[in-house]
C-alpha cells in the first residue's frame, strides 16, 4: 500500500532561502499559486521545528490573487473572462470585416485571440503612449486594422462599464493606497512593467529574491536520451516507483513541458510502474498539476451532449453511444436502445438534424408507443427554436439532463461527484453573459457554455503526494529531492521567437515583449533548467533522440551549465526477466441449448455461422452478441440487396414467365420496391442516391429479364416462400427467394446474390454454405436443382449452383443427386447437433473471418499474428 499523506518533511520548499526577509509589514508575491503554497506549507513547518506555539502567518500570495484581492479592496469593476473578452473582439473584428473590401479573415476566433494577446502585450508594456504609438500602427497594414479593433472594443466596454484583467492592472496603478514596507518577488523570470507600476505604488521597496543562491550544483545530474518517447515515460516511471519504494518521504516531480498533451501517457505508465493500472482513480499516490479541459471529463461530456443533441450538432454514432452511457437512462429498456439503434442504423441520416431526430421517434413510437426517449424529444424538441436569456437557458438545461436521468442511476464516486458540482459552477457562471447581452439564441448559449467547459481545467481534489507531475513554471522554484525533466532537447529550450502579426516588429524588440529576442528567450530557459539543477540533489535531463526520422540534439544549455556532462549514448530497452506465468483452459464448449428452449429454433444463418466458425455460431446464437450496424451514406450494402429482392419480388407477382414481363412492369416493379422504404427512410436519402438506386435496380431486372428469355422453358410457382424443417433436435426457419419449375417437371429453388459463394463445400468437407442445400432438403425429394441468381449492377447476370439436369451453363450437373443430399443431411445434422450442445471451438477461416463481426472477441488474429489465418 503506498504512502497517501504527504509527509511533514516532504513539503517541495527550502523556507531558508527566505528567512531574511520574514518581517513585519512584508509581503511574498509568486508567479503561481502552487509556489505560494508550498512557501506557506514550509514557513509553518519551520515555526513547529523552531518550538513556537504561535505565530503570525507569512503573507505570501501569486501576482493574480493579489489583483483580485486589491479589486475587492477598491471597489474596482470585477474583469471580464477570457471567453467574455474574446466574445466583443470577435464581433469587432467581423463587423469590421463587413466594412472593410480589401481583405477578410478565414477564422475571425482565431485572429481575436491573436488580436487579444496583442491589446494585453500594449497594456502591460505600456506601449501606448500617445501618437507616437499610433504612427507606428499606422504605417502597416495588420496593426492599423488591430487598432481599428481595439478602438471598437475599448469603446464597446467603456460604454458597459465592464475592463479586461489588463485594464484592471491599468486601473490599480491609478489608485491611491496606504504603502506597505516592503514587497518580495520571489524567482520571478518576467514581471511586466505595468506590473511593477501597480506593486511601486502599493509598496515602499521591490526586492527581487533569486533562490538559486547554492555555491555549486548538485552533482547528480544525468542526460539521457531515447528512442522514442513511450520506453523514455516507463523507463522514467520505473524509476520513480523505485525511489518511491526507497524512501517515500522523498520529494520526487517530473517536471514535462507538454503536459497537457502527454498527461494520458504518463498516467498510464506511471500506474503500471505503482501497479495500479486497473485500479480508481484516487489510488495512483501522484499529484498532477495539469487536470482534464472539464468538456472531455465523461460525466459532463455525456451532459453537454445531450444539449448538443437539441442543435442538431449530435452524429449518428454519438447518439448511439450515448444510449449505452452509464450517465444517463434516455431509453426506458435495454430492448427500447435496441430498437432505437436499430432504427437510426436503418434510417442512416447523414446528420441528426431537428428532422431526422423527429423522423426518428416516429418510427421509435410506432414500434414503441412508451418510449422514453420519443417522449423526451416530443417535450424539448422545440427548446432550440426559442431565445431567452442565458440563466434561462441554464435552468432549462437542468431540467432537461433531469429528464434524461443525467448523473446516472447509481451511486457516482468521489471524482464524478466533483466533476458535477463543477458542471454546476460554470453553468451557475454562466448568467454573467446576461450583462453582455439579454437574449441568447440556443445555439449561441450552447457555444458560450462549451467554450467556457473547454477553458475550465477539472483536477480532483487527491490527499497530498510526495510525488508531483508539473508544468515547467509551475515546477520553477519549489524545491525537491529528485527531479526528472523532459523534453531536454534543443528545440524545446529555449522557446522559439514568436512575433505578434499586429504589433511592428521593432516595437516588440526594442520593448523586449516575451518570445520576440532568441538571447532573451536562451536566458529564460538557462534560469529555469539553472533552477532544476540547484534545488534538487539529483536531476535527470531526458530527451527523444529521433522525430521525423531525424536526429535530434539535446538543448546546449545543460552543457554550459553542468559541463562535465556528456551527450549520452541512446538507452535500450531492457531485457524483461520475469517468467510469466500462464493459465489455460478448454473453452471448446459452451452451454448446451436445453430441450425446451426457444433457441432450439433457428435460422438457417446460424447453421452458415456454425459452418463457418462453431464459436462465431455460438456468439451469435447463445450470447446475442450483435455487432453493431453500419451507418453510411447513401444506401448500405444490405438495404441494396433488400431492394433487389423487393424488386424482383414486386416484377414475378403477377407473372410465371419472362414472356408476361414488359418494360412497364420492371419500371413499376422498381418503384414499387423503393416504395416500400419507410417514408422517413426515403425523406432521409438525398433525391440523387434514390434516382441512382432506382437506374441500378432496373438495370439489374432487365438483365436478368433478358437471360431469362433464353433460358429453356420454366414457370416461376412463387417467391419468398416461407418454409421450416426439423433436424436433431432444432427447428431451421428460413424464406426461399424463388420457386420454379423446370422442364423437365423438377423444383428449382433460387437464391439472389450480388456474388455467387463458392459452392466446393457442398460435395466435400465441412458444409461452409449451407443455405440452399438447407432449402433444397425442406422442400423434399422434388427439387432438382439448387441455384444462386448472381444479380449485379457490375457483372453479367448468371445462374450458378447444381442441378439433377442440364439447366443452363454454368450450373454443374450432378450425376448422383440422391447421394449429393444424402452428403447435405449428414452434414446439416452435425451443425444441428453442434449447434444443441454448445460447441464453440474457435475455427479460423477463410470464408469465416474476412467478414467477421467478432474478432475482436475470438482474438484469432492476436494469436496467430495480425492478419494470419488459415485458409
């Protein structure tokens, strides 16, 4: 069991460092608030080392709260979010779009966040300084268009009274306030001179505090590289599972300056390394500092779209997996998600549009008067066609994810607790947009709402851990015992330059503005790897030798500041010297089908599946395991060969030979067959896939009307004919497509098909396709020829298949028809027997697997090695 509370000793600050400057009348700013923290965690834990029984606490804060507190403190307007600030930018930029002929902007969000970036840089660097400032704008293209822009936002907020966080620092310098004695800024790297105003004028001195004061690095620090980036996180979270074990008051961090993109990996190896993989959330005894973007959590994703489902923004497939989210119960029974799946797969709208989705508990209502999720969507179809204002639509949301059982039926753990009541703080936030505009059209809320989820960070409250994951700036300054530091290449430190489109780029320079000098940047990230190296006893510097096929250097600033280090030979993966330890069992067969069991009674697929596969028959028969259908465009492979059989049906109804056909009759005939789509089914189709479908099936009649007439004489007796036939113990249902009768008297019995399968299984070995020899033994002694009609909009129509006498070519005549069946009854009635007593042996084959739906189960493919089957 690891240790879950953070021991005393292991709090990741040296409080020594600053001690000097621990007086009356001063206070500690940070750059984060995290720094803050662990600083007052140390200073209390110094006071208990020194015996004291009571003292006054460290005023220690970061830089942002200490702006909300003076906010507070001087009645000043509270700043707009980031979401409601990018909101006027965006409206500025695209009405001055409208305005403007000579240039547009192919995404107006992401040029006001470029343009928002650029209004706080002039803000913090105090560049606007009359008309100097607006000369310089001026005399190029982008900055004059940006000073449009921000001349139209600064106006629009003025006139509401509302202020960015820029125009809030702007507003603290103009205040008239008491000034404390002294103000230290702990290890800050950049502190803006808007900044430095505002704390000037709150306090009598500025002392800038560098803690990297230890005369000499430590001197266990080490450079690895590896080959890619996967065996570097296990091989790093081994080893800090090793050290945990060692000693686990050791305050270890792995520092990853792509956090957010590689937290999902370094979970998954830091779980294998403390053997939790399998286990709760809570149970990985590591703090990450870096949380989930609050819209991918499950709990509220499930939520949000559900509200998306009223836009008509939700896909097909969404919908679906929505239906089997442990969040919410939309449908009343397993049986009811059954039918509704079933029917969206069947209708396959492109899109779930407010039409569709009608179209679609239409048919859900006629199959299921009490469906639950149609009586949902009859009562909240229409919320999306209303405006009201955003509290409005925050409360109908509410009401809705209740009607929808939304947080799920059970009992939700500890981390989905949080996530709700996080998704009820940014919903409740959410009516701060009221005082932006009093009228919110569903889609534009929904926008705002998602924006603001996808901004909110979700990080479980977790007891406290000597082990950390964190960001780089989070990471600068804290103290730790053991460091690991990725990403140590050269083209991560330093950062590369990155100019603002609409800022002139000699002012960005001569200003120092971040990312605009590559020495400035080189310093930067010299102080913080400086940093690592000074308050740890040990760090370890990794980087991935190779992206792209292409060798990559490690950052040369580890070499001017450790330099006896040595660029390392690239590490391999080690040996694994552990025995596993197998454990096997025969699963050849399942559960045998009791005598009085309805699943005794089959269709004549399941015998195919048996054939083909005994465990592929077993899934589907006994464990109803029914891959899931296919949504596509257009009509689907199945809904083609429906209609064929439909269209032929409709063109023999009235007629027993090709000579009773015209063209009239294969034109209605057609219609006919793609009129017997559902309505909703045909309002979904796009018109031009009905007429393509429409010219594909009379084509295909007509082909096969043409061979017919020069075929020798036949009279068609019916089609899809009902017929059931018992054998061993189960009950086979199946439907003859077409009966005929030669002339020579014999019964012929047709099956339609795009392509004829392979008919070799039927003379020897195991009977793989035995649909028509199923037919040919129900309908008796009669029946002289078994035959598949290949019917194909791309090759030649053609009989194939066996028969007693020569019926036309292509169809192998069989010299001893009595033994043939004899052959097929013997082998139906060892997949009948089969199919009774459960086997289910795992048989790859060809004709079984290439369209198997369940690979995934049998993982065949696995132990044979991907793609290997027998044939």
């Amino acid at each position: 069991m690891w240790e879950k509370a953070l021991p005393s000793s292991s709090v990741p600050y040296d409080i020594q460092v600053l001690l000097p400057w621990c007086e009356p009348d001063t206070v500690f700013f940070t750059p984060n608030e995290r720094m803050a923290r662990a600083i007052e965690q140390a200073y209390h834990q110094w006071q208990i080392e020194q015996g004291s029984q009571a003292w006054q606490p460290l005023a220690v804060r970061s830089l942002n709260q200490a702006m909300q507190r003076w906010a507070l403190e001087y009645d000043l307007v509270e700043p707009l979010t980031q979401d409601e600030l990018l909101y006027f930018w965006q409206g500025a930029i695209d009405v001055d779009a409208q305005q403007q002929t000579d240039f547009s902007w192919l995404s107006s969000a992401q040029v006001a966040r470029e343009a928002c970036q650029a209004d706080e840089l002039i803000d913090h660097f105090l560049l606007d300084s009359g008309a100097h400032f607006k000369h310089l704008m001026s005399a190029e293209p982008d900055s004059a268009a940006f000073l449009r822009w921000r001349h139209s936002v600064r106006t629009t907020l003025e006139v509401r009274n509302l202020k960015s966080s820029s125009q809030l620092w702007a507003a603290l310098g103009q205040v008239k306030s008491s000034r404390q004695k002294r103000a230290v800024l702990v290890d800050f790297q950049t502190l803006t001179p808007l900044q430095r105003v505002v704390l000037e004028r709150f306090f009598e001195e500025l002392v800038d505090c560098d803690t990297t004061t230890r005369p000499e690095p430590t001197q266990a620090v080490t450079l690895s590289a590896f080959p890619e980036a996967n065996q570097a996180l296990s091989t790093i979270a081994q080893q800090i599972a090793a050290l945990h074990r060692t000693d686990p008051e050791a305050r270890i961090t792995l520092v990853a300056p792509e956090l957010q993109r590689d937290r999902e990996q370094i979970d998954y190896h830091l779980r294998s390394a403390f053997g939790v993989l399998d286990d709760s959330y809570a149970a990985l005894p590591v703090n990450f500092s870096a949380g989930l973007a609050a819209v991918d959590v499950p709990i509220i994703s499930a939520a949000l779209q559900v509200l998306k489902l009223l836009n008509g923004d939700l896909l097909p497939r969404e919908l679906i997996a929505l239906l089997h989210s442990p969040f919410l119960t939309l449908t009343a029974s397993p049986q009811e998600a059954r039918s509704l799946r079933k029917i969206i797969a069947s209708l396959s709208p492109r899109e779930l549009s407010l039409g569709a989705l009608t179209a679609i508990c239409e048919v859900l209502s006629a199959r299921m008067p009490k469906a639950r999720f149609a009586a949902f969507w009859s009562r909240y179809a229409r919320v999306s066609l209303q405006s009201r204002p955003l509290h409005e639509h925050a409360s109908r949301w509410n009401e809705m994810l209740e009607a929808c059982g939304w947080p799920g039926s059970r009992v939700v753990d500890s981390v989905e607790y949080q996530a709700q009541s996080l998704w009820a703080r940014v919903l409740t936030g959410l009516g701060r947009w009221d005082r932006i505009e009093s009228q919110w059209s569903h889609k534009a809320a929904l926008a705002h709402f998602q924006q603001s989820l996808q901004r909110t960070v979700f990080q479980p409250e977790t007891p406290t851990y000597s082990v950390q994951v964190l960001g780089t700036l989070e990471a600068s300054g804290l103290f730790f015992d053991h460091v690991f530091v990725l990403d140590c290449s050269v083209d991560r430190f330093p950062e590369t330059v990155s100019l603002s489109p609409y800022l002139p780029r000699g002012m960005q320079r001569a200003h120092l503005l971040p990312r605009t000098c590559p020495d400035r940047e080189y310093e930067l990230a010299s102080q913080l790897l400086w940093g690592f190296t000074y308050r740890a006893r040990s760090v370890a510097y990794v980087y991935v030798d190779v992206a792209d096929e292409q060798k990559v250097q490690p950052t040369p600033i580890l070499g001017s500041l450790v330099p006896q280090l040595t660029l390392p030979s690239v590490s391999e993966p080690s040996a694994d010297t552990c025995t596993p330890l197998w454990e096997s069992f025969d699963d050849t067969y399942g559960i045998p089908i009791p005598a009085d069991n309805k699943r005794r009674r089959v269709g004549s697929y399941h015998l195919a599946y048996q054939a083909q596969c005994p465990f592929k028959g077993y899934t589907n028969l006994r464990l109803r395991a029914e891959p899931y259908e296919s949504l596509v465009d257009g009509f689907s492979a199945m809904e083609q060969g429906s209609l064929v059989h439909k269209a032929f049906e409709f063109m023999w109804l009235y007629a027993s030979s090709p000579n009773d056909i015209t063209t009239e009759v294969v034109d209605r005939a057609v219609t006919e067959a793609v009129n017997s789509l559902t309505s909703q089914r045909q309002r979904m189709v796009p018109e031009v896939a009905l007429i393509a479908e429409k010219e594909r099936l009379k084509a295909i009649l007509m082909a096969s009307l043409e061979f017919d007439l020069n075929r020798k004489q036949f009279k068609v007796l019916s089609h899809e004919t009902p017929l059931e036939w018992s054998i061993d113990g189960i009950t086979v249902g199946m439907r003859v497509d077409r009966i005929e009768s030669l002339a020579d008297g014999a019964i012929a019995i047709i099956d339609y098909k795009s392509s004829a399968p392979k008919t070799s299984s039927w003379f020897e070995g195991r009977l793989e396709q035995p649909q028509l020899p199923l037919y040919s033994l129900a309908m008796g002694e009669h029946v002289g020829a078994a035959l598949f009609a290949e019917a194909s909009a791309n090759k030649p129509y053609a009989l194939k298949g066996v028969a007693q006498q020569d019926v036309h070519k292509g169809v192998k005549v069989v010299e001893d028809w009595p033994e043939l069946r004899s052959r097929w009854e013997e082998e139906v009635g060892v997949l009948a027997r089969e199919l009774v007593a459960g086997f289910a042996a795992v048989t790859p084959s060809r004709s079984g697997c290439d369209y198997c739906s369940y690979a995934g189960i049998c993982r065949i493919a696995d132990a044979l090695g991907e793609g290997e089957t027998d044939e």
